[in-house]
C-alpha cells in the first residue's frame, strides 16, 4: 500500500487531494497544527481515514517526526499562509510558513531519505502569484517570475529551492504553478467564496450588499478537484519536473458576480454589489492567464469543471449551507 503524507491537510486541496489518494488505495497522513485546532473536526468528518499527525512547517525536528511515524513514498506540501491579502498585514510570518516552510520540508525528507535510504517523492504547491507583473500572456514553465506581494515573494523562493534540492540532491521534487482553484471548500476570505456566500445570502434574504475591491481584475479559475490530480499525476512520473496547472481561460471579477448572481436568476446585480478602495490590493496582479500545454502534453492532463459549472456549484453549495444555518426549509 503506497503511503502519502500531506500538509496543509486541512485546506480545501488537502481535502480533495486525501480524497483521492484514499480512492487509489493509499494510506494517508495529514499533517496539522496544534492538539486544539478548529479545523480537525472538519477533517476527521470530510476524510475520517486520514491518520492526523501533529507538526509545524516552521519547525523541522517535527516534520522528520512525521516521517518517520507515516514513512511516505509521497509527500505533499500544500501548508502555507495563503490569503493573498493577509501577506501585506504580516508579511515575516508570511515568509517564515509560505517560503522558509518549503525549506525545513525539502530538508526533512533529505534527511530522512539520507538515514532510510528510501526515496520520498516531494509535491511543492507553487502558485501563479508568483508571475505577479505578468511579462508574457500566457504565462508558462519559462515565463520571468516578478511576484508582487509578499505571499507571492514567499512562494518564488519555495519553488526555487524545490528546484535547487532536486537539481543538487537528485531528490524527485516536482513543482505544480497553480493558477487560481476554487471550490465549495474555499475559505470565506476568499473572493469567489466571498462572492457565492454573498450571493446565496442576499438571494435568501440574509444579506443586503456585497462590498468587493476591483472588479475588473482578470483570473484563471479553475476547480481544486480537478488540479490535485495534477498533483497526483505529476508524482507518478519517471523525472520530476514543474508544471503549469490552468484552464487557459481568463474572466474578470464582474465575469464572477454575472455568473454567481445569475445561479439565482438576477441578470442586473449593480444595486447589490458596492466597491470600498479597503479591499484594493496595494499591488494589483491584473491579468493572470496560465498556458498548460505542457502538463496536458506529459501528464495527460486537462481540467474538467467549466468556470460557469464551477461558479454555479459554489453557490449552489451555499444556498444549501445558508438555508440549514438560518433554519430555513
């Protein structure tokens, strides 16, 4: 039985991607934070097969712990601070989980795979953030990196040093470039999540507006069940590689609010949406678009869920969830 061990188990990823791994007969080991974390309760419900591990990416002695209790032939590092927005209010501890984070796990499998003689195939969860100033369109495997904010800085120097322990240690350490994933599981600070809460709310009477940034912000949105398969897929290659994970399709944040309110049937939502310049970022990446061919070319990997699909499950979802929590029948 093929073992696998996943941090940030708890994120809308882990969760899908435990799912999957379950499915193909693994045994899976999720990492978390603290004896008292809010989101194990979550997790145990989602995924009750999940054997739960305690352990900090900040903290390397307990991440070799977690090895060598899970003794994984994959291991998966999706644990980060990741809202966008949150990395310009604390931009060190940004750094110290999102990038240095990636170090102490690359590190831990060095060692452990150096004491076990055992390889550990290594998964890094890199981003399109990381394109921020976009210098191409679309953006691929060989586009200039120009990250413009602190979590996307981070998440340069976690793919980088993915690449440097796979180039100086011939470790099997691959790098996924995520363009932007969505799902019913995505947390409420997040701006599609936001959106198809908002929505489902103001439809059942709960809400009066929704207040948004810029609107005209262009994304690549696709469905987080569809890309931890690209995850999946990218550890069962000969060679390790890093790989682009998009749709190829880019749509504005108004593109979101047409196809999130007209779930609900309301074609003019201009007198239920209000812009407040607090939610502008102060560096705005205004276009990302990824180019996936390679993936699909050697993974043989496409995305499934349409944006519309996407947009209408996710608020979907939320209809269900706002009714149960208001007592509605």
């Amino acid at each position: 039985m093929a073992r696998a061990l996943i941090t940030g188990i708890t994120g809308q990823d882990g969760l899908y991607l435990a799912e999957l791994l379950l499915s193909k007969g693994y045994e899976v080991y999720g990492l978390m934070r603290g004896q008292n974390n809010p989101k194990r309760a979550l997790l145990e419900e989602t995924v009750p097969d999940v054997k739960i591990l305690t352990g900090d990416l900040t903290d390397l002695s307990s991440l070799l712990r977690a090895l060598n209790a899970s003794q994984p032939d994959e291991f998966y590092n999706l644990g980060a601070i990741s809202f966008v927005a949150y990395s310009w209010e604390n931009a060190h501890l940004t750094s110290e989980v999102t990038g240095m984070g990636v170090l102490n796990a690359l590190e831990a499998v060095r060692l452990y795979e150096g004491t076990t003689g055992k390889q550990v195939r290594f998964y890094q969860a890199s981003s399109s953030e990381m394109f921020g100033k976009v210098q191409q369109v679309p953006q691929n495997e060989d586009t200039l990196l120009w990250p413009r904010s602190p979590y996307g800085v981070a998440k340069v120097y976690g793919h980088y040093m993915t690449i440097n322990y796979r180039e100086s240690y011939g470790m099997h350490a691959s790098s996924g470039v995520l363009f932007n994933h969505e799902s019913p599981r995505r947390g409420p600070e997040f701006v599609t999540r936001k959106v198809s809460q908002a929505v489902a709310r103001i439809h059942l009477g709960l809400q009066d507006e929704l207040v948004l940034g810029n609107l005209d912000a262009r994304r690549d949105w696709g469905f987080a069940g569809d890309y931890v398969e690209a995850m999946w897929l990218m550890l069962q290659q000969d060679e390790a590689d890093d790989y682009v994970i998009s749709t190829g399709e880019t749509h504005t944040i108004r593109a979101l609010l047409d196809a999130a309110f007209g779930a609900v049937g309301v074609e003019d939502w201009s007198g239920f949406v209000r812009q407040d310049p607090a939610f502008m970022r102060p560096a705005e990446v205004d276009l990302l678009i990824g180019d996936s061919a390679k993936a699909e070319r050697k993974l043989g990997w496409k995305p499934k869920v349409s944006f519309t699909e996407l947009v209408t499950m996710m608020v979907e979802s939320d209809l269900a969830e706002q009714k149960k929590l208001a007592g509605l029948s």
